[in-house]
C-alpha cells in the first residue's frame, strides 16, 4: 500500500504560489501608484521642490493608496503594508513638525529681523511732491474706448486692423499714456497688408 505523504511535505508548493501571488500584487499596486502619479502630475503639476511641504504630502498619498491597494490585492497586513503605512506617516509628521519650527509664532524675532532700519528719516523730506497734472486721470477701460473712438475716425484703417487688448502704461518727461498695437483683424487682412506692416499705434493721454 501506497504511503500517503504528510502535508508539510508540500509546503514548498504553497509557499512558492503564495510567493508569486504577493510578487503579483506587489507589481499590480506599484502600477496602479504609477498610473495615478502621472495623472496628478500631467493635471496638477506639482512642485517636486525639497522646500513645498505639499510634496511630502503628496508622496505620503501615494504610499497610503500602495498600501490600501497592496492589503485588497493580497488580504494581509504584510511587512510591506506596514512599512509603507508607517513612511506616510512620518512624512506627515515631518510636514506637520516642520511647518511648526518655522512659523512666524515661534520665528517671531527672525522675522522681525529681517527689516533692519538703518535710520529714521522724514518721508517728506526724501521725496518729492507730485505734481496733480502728472497723476493719471483715464482708467484703463475709459483708455479702451477712446481708442477705439480714434481708429474709427480713419479712413480704412479700423476695417483692417483692431487694437490690442493690452493698454500698456507708459511714463514719459511730460506725460503718462496708455500705449497699445494694432492687430490684423484676421489672417486675409494679413495677407493683404503684410507687405507694408502695421502702420500705426494707439497712444491714450491718460493725465
């Protein structure tokens, strides 16, 4: 009659099977962590700076859903499940520490030494009044709608082209404008007129 063997005998077996299948797991939550990192990455565009706490959070994130994703794939609180648990949690703690040793309550007398005042002096006397003639008068949006008042009164010139958006402030000896370029109004004007370029420019008086 045959011996039947004990079941310790086939031990190996199991224990390569469940080998693999912790391996398996193992490089299932990895890739899943990889996937969704490229996706926070491509979305949010983080900051991978050692000084942006939120950096540290964020890698705590991804060893938190390892480990969840590792403890489903296998069923056990692994060696692994813990290890990654607990790197999470000291990063957190390092954020939290960190974010405590460096606010301004405990940093009170770095802060206010940061400004060192030299001297005490009369503002008055340092500069210099301006003149009420030199103080802008013409907002923006009002700057806006004179220019497009102007390109108007132009023969030809506001069907081809329009005027740029930006208004830049410019400071002259004698004046303060509001400067900004004419643009194509489409890419069949350009074509009409590339030639010669653009011929003028906004300029908006605003004092």
């Amino acid at each position: 009659m045959k011996k039947i063997k004990n079941r310790s005998d086939y031990a190996w077996i199991f224990n390569a099977t469940k080998s693999k299948g912790n391996k398996k797991s193992v490089l299932s939550a990895a890739f899943f962590v990889i996937v969704l990192a490229l996706i926070v990455d491509y979305v949010s565009l983080p900051a991978y700076n050692y000084q942006n706490a939120g950096i540290y959070l964020l890698f705590a994130f991804y060893l938190v859903v390892f480990a969840v994703l590792n403890f489903l794939f296998t069923q056990q609180f692994s060696k692994l499940v813990r290890n990654s648990a607990a790197l999470a949690a000291l990063l957190v703690i390092f954020v939290i520490v960190m974010s405590i040793a460096g606010s301004e309550m405990i940093n009170s007398k770095k802060f206010r030494d940061q400004i060192v005042i030299a001297e005490n002096t009369d503002f008055s006397s340092s500069f210099s009044a301006i003149s009420l003639s030199k103080i802008p008068v013409v907002d923006k949006a009002t700057a806006m709608q004179l220019g497009d008042k102007q390109i108007g009164k132009v023969q030809g010139l506001g069907s081809q082209f329009s005027i740029d958006p930006t208004y830049t402030l410019v400071s002259t000896p004698t004046s303060i404008l509001r400067v900004s370029p004419l643009e194509y109004q489409d890419i069949v004007k350009w074509f009409n007129n590339r030639d010669t370029g653009v011929p003028n420019y906004i300029r908006v008086n605003v004092n």
